[in-house]
C-alpha cells in the first residue's frame, strides 16, 4: 500500500548480495527509501519515530504554448501521405503531448519495417509540429522498444547539447508495419542554448549531494565518491555513487537536462537522496547555480528441486492457527500443491545466475528477502537450506501471543523464516506473472541478470520481513522504485491495534499476499509509466498508482484460482486489518459510488489512497464489461493466459482488460499523468493490441464514473478536475436540472452533484445564474444517484433514470433547512468554527474545545421563521480535512427541544426537553478506522415536535463509542490500545452539519 510509490530503492551489488546470503549479516547498502503506506493518522513506519514525507516540488513554469508555426505545422501533418488524421493536444512544454488516430486509421504509413526508424521517420516527418528540428529527434537515445500484440512501442529520450533530458523530454511512437498509430510524448521544443552543447556544470556531484540533502532538510557532510554502486551496472547509464555523514546508505547523482516550458533546458544534477531509513527523494539541483527546480518523493514492501511453503493468499481469516499453507516446487514433485517453473524465470528462484548455483536461502535473480526487525542495517534471509526445502514451522505466534514483544527471542522467533520465505516466493511469483503481462527486461523489471534481453540488471526486489519490528514500526507496507538498476524494496510490517490511529488485529503483513501483490504492483507501475528513470507523480498519477495496484493483486489472486473469478474485487488488506468487507479502503472498490467528480472527497481531503477508489471502481465497471463481453473461462484457461501460454486475444475478459492495463503504460512518456490522460493511453492500447474493438466498453465505462469525452484536467495534481459522463457509444440523455421548493416555486443557486458527496465534489450542473457551468448537462442512460445543495434548503440525495437520447427535465424538490444560517437560523456553543455546523455545508466542521465539560457538548439552534413543527433532523460527521482526527467524530447524540413562549426563553438547561436520542452506533465506525461511507451526512426521524429552538447534544465520539476501540487488545505491556484513555484527543468531539426539517 505505497502512498507513492516511485523511484527508490537499495543498490545491491553482486558482492554485496553474496554477503548476506552468504553470511546473513550484511546489510544491502540502501540508496532510496519506500514511500510510506500507513492509514491516515497511523504513526509512520520504518522507525521508532514519525517522519513526514515532502511534498513532489517543480519549480518551473507551469505551462507554454505551441508557436503558431508549430500549430500551423501539426495542421497542415494531417495531409500527410497515408494520414488519418488524428487529434493533436499541447504538452506544459509546448509542443506535441499526444496525437490520437480517428478510428483505426494509421496517422501515417510507408515508415520502414525496422521499428526504430519508422519511428523517427515518423519524428522527422512531423519535427516542425514538435518544435524541434532532424538533428535533434537524430540525436534522441533509443530507451526501449515493447511489444503490444503485434505493434511496436519506441521510446525516445530527447537531449539538449549531449545531456540526456531528466524530467520529460520523453517521447513513445507505437508503429505496425510501416504505419503509426499512436503518439504522446513530453518533448520541449528546442529554442536558443538548448540546441548547442551546454556549458560545463559549475558544480561538483558532492556539491549538488549536499544541496540536496539540504533541500530535504538533512545535513551532508564528508562526501566522497565510491561505493557499491560505482562498480554496478547502475555507473553505465551515467550516475556517480556518494557516500555522506547525516544519510542513509549510498547515494547516487547523474548530469541531467531539464526542459523548461517557454525556455532553454537547464543542465542539473539527479541526485538520489536518501535521508531517513523510510525515505528518499529524486531533488533536481541547477548545475550551474545549486537552485532546486524539482523535487520528487521516492517513497508514493529435493536437492535438485526447490520447494517453498506458503500461504497462496492468506491464512485462515478468522486468524485461527489453522496452517493452511501449501508447497509450491519448481517442478512436479510428489506431496507438491503447484509447480511454479515457467518461462519468465529460467533458473529456479533460488538460483545465483552468477554461479548458476542455489544461495540455498531466500536469494535468487528476481528477489532478495530478509528479516529487518531494526528497520536499517543487518538483512538477515531465511536460514539457509540445503536441502532446499524451504519449509518452516510457522505458529501464528504474533496473533497468539497478542503482540507480545517476547516473541522475538522466543524459540519460534516470532515465525520469521516463515514470513520471510512467504515473502520471497510471492515475490518471484508477482515476477513472473507480471513478466506474462509485458513487465520484462526491455521494461525495466527487476532483475539481477538480464540475460542480455535488454535494460540494465542488478536490481532485484528487495524484501524486508516484519521490518522495524524492535523499533515499533506496525500498520504498514511500502515499495520504493528506484531508477532502472537500482534495486526496488518492499517493506512488510508487523500489524497491531494502536489507540486512536488504527485497530488491527495482531498479524504479518507477511502472509497477507493482497498486501504483497499490491506493494509490488507499484514497483512495475512506476517502472513502466514515464520511463525507466522517474515514475508517478501527482496526486491523480499517485491515486492511480494505488488503485492499479489495488486491481493487480486482484487479478493476480483470481487468475490463479485462489479466490473465485468474479467481478467482486478481493478487499485490500483484508487479513491484516481484521476487516473482511472493505480492508484498508473506504469502500470494496467493486462495490463504489465514487466518480471523477469525487476527487477530494475523503474526510483526509485530495489523498492518494482514496481518490485512487474513483480509479479503482471506474475499472470495475470495464473489467466487469470484459468479462460479460468475452467470459470468465474456466480455471484451466484463466492458468494458462496468466502464464502466457495462450495469447491474451484468445484470453476471458479480466485478463484482456489486464493485460491493456500493462499495454497502456508503455504509452506514457510521462508519470505525471492525470487519469484522462490515462483514459487517452489506455483507448489508444485497444486499438494496438485488439484493433479497437473494446472501444466502446471502454469508453462507456470511463464516461459512466465521469471520465467521458468531456472529462478534463489541468494537470496530474489538479484535485479538482470537469467531469463529463457522455460517450459517443453510449446515447446520453440531456438533462435540465429543475430544482423547486415545497410549493413548486423553481429554486436559484442550486448545484447538483453526481454520486454521494458534494463536499470538495465538482458539481456537474447549478441554477446559478452567474455561473458558466448552466443547468443542463448529458449523462449516459440509466438509473443514477444524485445530490443537491442549495441555500437555505436541506441536503438532498435521490435516484433519477435517464433514457437512451432523451432530453428532459431533471426534478426534484427541496425542502427548507429550518437549521440553516442562510434561511437566518443562529447557533451557540463553546467550540471552534461553531457557525459551520449550520452553513449547509458537509465540508466545513464545527469541534468541541478540549476537555469539554457537559455543557460544553451542546450547541443550540434558534431555528428560522419563529416556532415549526420539526419531524426530522439530517447530521453529517464528515470532517473538514484537519478539523479533527477521524476518530474525534461524533458517533452518538441527543437533540433537545425548546418552544420560546411566554417565561421560556430557551436561555436556560431546564427550558430544554430531550426528544430523540439516536442509538450508540448512528455514525457506526468500525476497525481498522472510521472511514468516510460511515461518517457522511444521515437522516434521522425524531417525533413530531413543536420548537422555537433545538439543541444538539454530543453525546460520543468514534473513540469514546465505538467498541471496537474499546479496552486493552494486546499483550505488549508499551502499547495502550484502550482508545478514551490513551489517544490524546478522546475528549474532543466534532460534527460537520445540522440540518432540521418539516418532513
């Protein structure tokens, strides 16, 4: 569950891989860090402190336009010979970002047979459109050519003066045959300094180390050069290896161009740094001046026949000590459950391919795992085997004990050769399957010997077991991508209930293999997206990255049979959490309601994990149309695509979808992509691979979650994207939104929301007279679920069905908010920001101060319009990001009731009745953590009651009444659980929203 996972990792030479599994003792010299995937407001992992990873920083302009001769040039391309045509979009950079086929014609034909040349004939072709000239696209570095289906994908990276570009600069033609089918790319247009070799580089690489080490608020000192990785294959491509006083590990630096929009490339330095053992960043330092211009966060976990025991996915789930593991051998052995040999690893895991000899441990090409129990330094594998046989007691003890710390030096160890070895076959096992996909060689996998197939080894995964388990690390799991040849990592973490951040039962990630599958998920997005040296970036590409993540151990777990293959999607993390329905997430992300107009809406605000839902329940909605278009398959079948022994065009529908999944990020020049951006790459992968023919699925399932032909985005980061929900395939109805009040009477200044939420939500029409956005809009056809706000009147959710190409009005009637400041009702209290409680507003949040006493938990409403009869209250305990922590949020309360008539003024305790009490779970939090879905605006009948005034009284909190944070869970005698006595902000109890109604 990397936040963002991206380019970090360990270097491991070839000498100091042989040492730990030689003697079990040396640590991997470390040149990255894992990007932290720890639930909101858990403590962060990797070390016995907190550390709070930097935001991505880029400090050039955000954006320049194509010249008018670049925009007449791409014009006048459409003429070409053989051309289709094709749609043209602008990158930041101001030139060419993609250029898409109308249907499936070519954009241009009679390039070559030979790939490469085809695509820069195509280049030079089109140059004047790019803003660059022959020499220049002849002088870009080939980086990679990939297969999808039968059409070739070529990357070219761009260079300024004989310095290869750092960031951007990137750009991938996918041809077939002699035609081009497909373009994107980053490229600058080249003007001034740009085209002529660049002065030398002022600073040193020491020099840049240390600014960048300053940048990320470390100090360096006593820099030298040398280290493992200046005798890797890493030093090939170009980097220097730096050792400092005040880092981690070793670090790395390369000479760089970095194009500017609107300017000349600037030279720098990439310098790798890694500061912390649970972080590490890419800082982009001027070589010429040591100003930072980029900075990106590394961090988004038989003697003759090997046999490994393992959990296919995970122990029991009801976390009894039921051992249901099975033995995988490499070839078919008696008392074996699978035989796990196949093409995409040539030599059995646990092979050294420089000694074609077994490490008899957990060693191998494709993998290293280890026990890291302090986080940094010693990596102790598996203890070794010669037999091979890598079976291993495993006795549940960290959930038997209930987290005892004792565990460690008990006999059993706290299972770690189990875990480690689970570990390290599931990552071999992720290996292979995602090398059937497209993640081979030529795509930057991890490996340590490439066999001469292409890119650069001397990277496999490294995989640390129950790491920073003696320094309290827990609730966690992170990978971290590094440049290609430079090992990836992923961290697993030990799980445990901890007060006020997050209740898990007492188990190892280590046997959750939706957790493992996941965590290596990012290791192959963030190598195959943007190229081999920089990967996601942005919180839409970062959200991506997670829900692709999310969707691969999926696919993985179902293409092999160990859970049904289904459109139902497997909960992440559902084994470590505790929490079968949902895992980790707010929601089953089969089971969503989330759209692009969502972006934002979690309680944390714009965040990577949950905005990633939106991408994960948009894929849903296409794997499920996969699968009914081309079936499900049997188990033989489903067996045989997911190891590559039947091409994906005679595959069911999930791996079709899949492997399109794989096929689109060879179309990404760049990782900071937004998910229309995505959308784009993925159509453009059906027409290569399948010829177009899923175009239609394809496009209705993206504009039914709101990324239809509409759909935009500024860029990558932008948290608040235009929705659209229109696709030419799918014949929507136009709607005219018509709001009216009680009487009939048409109500101005109202906004409808697709879905659920309006908080942080991107309306997709209003009666805003002032507003550009109107109040009609198109939709596909069905039934849908919508949500108005409006002043003055009570948030309002209800369904509507539209008919194929019908143009209608959309009703629905709104009732007056008696609670509303807007309408003129008023609200007292002691608390923070206490007017937001009546503002209308689900985003805004009103906290009690700390410690509050009885009195201090009530807050009164003078209701507008005098004494009513109130038959209903709506409350919403969906906080403002940073208004209060998740588990501060009302979960029980009261409403009393005051009629001001005659003495009664309503100023007094006693002039208030009790009329509703609503049960002890109306917000029902449930572990591992309260999450959105349970905190969102609810209605609540109360008896019909006559008042001038109400008064809501906070009689709970998530922490305060929610069992399931209650008492003392575990054995370790550190570690209070019980949630009122040992989270520090038990007392503190927030509502976001009171509304009041008639009806």
């Amino acid at each position: 569950m990397t936040h963002r996972g991206r380019r970090q990792g360990i270097t491991l030479s070839a000498a100091a891989l042989a040492a730990a599994v030689a003697v079990g003792t040396a640590a991997p010299g470390t040149a990255f860090a894992a990007t932290d995937d720890r639930p909101p407001g858990a403590p962060a992992a990797g070390d016995a402190h907190d550390h709070d990873h930097l935001p991505d920083v880029d400090v050039r302009k955000a954006k320049a336009a194509p010249s008018a001769a670049q925009q007449a040039a791409a014009a006048s391309s459409r003429n070409q010979r053989g051309s289709g045509g094709g749609a043209v979009t602008w990158n930041r950079l101001g030139s060419v970002g993609s250029i898409t086929p109308s249907g499936t014609t070519p954009l241009a034909t009679g390039l070559g047979s030979d790939p490469l040349v085809a695509a820069r004939a195509y280049l030079v072709e089109n140059a004047a459109a790019f803003g660059v000239t022959a020499a220049d696209i002849t002088a870009m570095q080939h980086v990679s050519t990939n297969k999808i289906g039968d059409t070739s994908v070529v990357m070219l990276r761009q260079t300024f003066g004989g310095v290869e570009a750092g960031i951007d600069g990137l750009v991938v033609v996918a041809v077939d045959n002699g035609s081009a089918r497909y373009v994107s790319s980053t490229l600058a247009p080249v003007r001034g300094k740009s085209a002529a070799r660049r002065a030398a580089p002022s600073l040193s690489a020491e020099q840049a180390l240390a600014k960048a080490a300053a940048n990320v608020g470390a100090r360096a000192t006593g820099i030298t050069r040398g280290g493992a990785a200046s005798k890797s294959k890493s030093k090939e491509a170009g980097w220097t290896a730096l050792t400092a006083k005040g880092l981690v590990g070793e670090q790395t630096a390369k000479l760089v161009a970095i194009p500017v929009p609107g300017g000349d490339a600037r030279t720098a330095y990439q310098v790798v740094v890694r500061d912390h053992a649970d972080s590490g960043y890419s800082v982009y330092v001027d070589a010429a001046h040591g100003e930072v211009i980029a900075r990106e966060s590394l961090v988004d976990f038989d003697s003759d026949n090997p046999r490994w025991k393992v959990f296919t996915g995970t122990p029991a789930t009801d976390h009894s000590s039921t051992d249901t593991r099975v033995e995988w051998c490499w070839t078919t052995a008696a008392g074996c459950a699978e035989t796990v040999a196949n093409p995409a690893s040539p030599k059995p895991w646990d092979v050294d391919p420089a000694t074609n000899l077994s490490t008899t441990t957990t060693s191998g090409n494709n993998a290293f795992s280890g026990e890291r129990w302090l986080g940094v330094g010693t990596v102790n594998p598996a203890t070794p085997k010669s037999d091979r046989n890598y079976v291993y007691p495993w006795t549940n003890q960290w959930s038997t004990s209930k987290c005892d710390p004792a565990s460690y030096t008990s006999g059993a160890r706290n299972d770690i050769d189990a875990a480690t070895t689970n570990l390290f076959a599931m990552h071999n096992r992720m290996h292979d399957w995602s090398y059937q996909l497209g993640f081979t060689e030529s795509a930057w996998n991890f490996q340590r010997d490439n066999a001469g197939k292409g890119g650069v080894g001397n990277d496999p995964v490294l995989g640390f077991s129950q790491s920073g388990a003696l320094a309290g690390a827990r609730n966690n799991a992170n990978f971290g991508t590094p440049p290609e040849g430079t090992s990836g990592y992923s961290n697993m973490y030990l799980w445990q209930p901890l007060a006020g951040a997050f209740y898990a039962p007492c188990v190892d990630g280590d046997f959750d293999m939706s957790v493992i599958g996941h965590e290596y998920g990012h290791g192959i997005s963030n190598r195959m997206a943007g190229g081999p040296n920089s990967g996601l970036s942005g919180l839409q590409a970062g959200a991506m990255g997670e829900s692709w993540s999310d969707l691969m151990a999926t696919e993985y777990l179902q293409e092999w049979g160990y859970v049904p293959v289904s459109a139902t999607a497997i909960p992440m993390a559902s084994y470590a959490t505790g929490n079968e329905n949902r895992g980790i997430r707010n929601y089953n992300f089969s089971k969503s309601p989330l759209n692009y107009s969502n972006v934002g809406y979690d309680l944390t605000g714009p965040q990577v994990h949950a905005d990633g839902e939106i991408w994960s329940a948009t894929h849903s909605d296409i794997r499920s149309a996969f699968i009914g278009r081309y079936g499900a398959g049997d188990a033989a079948l489903q067996r045989s695509c997911a190891t590559g022994a039947t091409a994906a065009t005679a595959c069911p529908g999930n791996r079709r979808w899949m492997q399109l999944v794989f096929d689109a990020w060879l179309l990404m020049p760049s990782g900071s992509v937004s998910m229309v951006d995505a959308r784009n790459a993925m159509l453009a992968a059906d027409l290569l691979r399948f010829g177009g023919a899923n175009q239609d699925i394809l496009w209705n399932g993206f504009a039914g979650r709101g990324l239809g032909q509409g759909a935009s985005s500024v860029n990558s980061a932008d948290s608040n994207p235009t929705p659209s929900f229109t696709s030419a395939y799918g014949d929507p109805a136009t709607l005219r939104f018509s709001p009216t009040d009680e009487d009939g009477r048409p109500v101005t200044g109202a906004q409808l929301f697709v879905g659920e939420y309006t908080a942080r939500s991107t309306p997709i029409a209003d009666t805003d007279g002032a507003s550009a956005l109107g109040d009609t809009f198109q939709i596909l056809p069905g039934a849908r679920t919508y949500t108005v706000l409006a002043p003055g009147r009570a948030q309002t959710t209800f369904s509507f069905s539209a008919n194929p190409r019908q143009t209608r009005d959309l009703p629905v009637r709104l009732l007056t908010n008696l609670a509303s400041s807007q309408a003129g009702a008023t609200v007292t209290g002691v608390g923070n920001d206490v007017p937001a409680m009546i503002d209308g507003d689900e985003g805004s949040t009103t906290t009690t101060v700390a410690a509050p006493t009885a009195a201090q938990k009530q807050f009164t409403i003078d209701l507008a319009g005098g004494r009513q009869v109130v038959r209903r209250v709506q409350v919403s305990a969906l906080p403002e990001p940073g208004a209060a922590g998740r588990f501060q949020n009302v979960r029980q309360f009261t409403v009393f009731a005051c009629d001001a008539r005659g003495r009664v003024l309503c100023n007094q305790d006693a002039d208030f009745r009790p009329v509703f009490t609503s049960t002890p779970d109306a917000f029902p939090g449930a572990a591992p953590r309260p999450v959105a879905p349970e905190l969102k605006m609810r209605s609540f009948a109360i008896p019909q009651t006559a008042a001038t005034h109400l008064r809501i009284g906070l009689a709970t909190n998530q922490c305060q009444g929610g069992p399931e944070f209650a008492g003392e869970q575990d054995n370790d005698p550190a570690n209070a659980t019980d949630c009122t006595s040992a989270y520090a902000g038990a007392q503190l109890i927030a509502v976001s929203e009171v509304q009041v109604l008639q009806r």
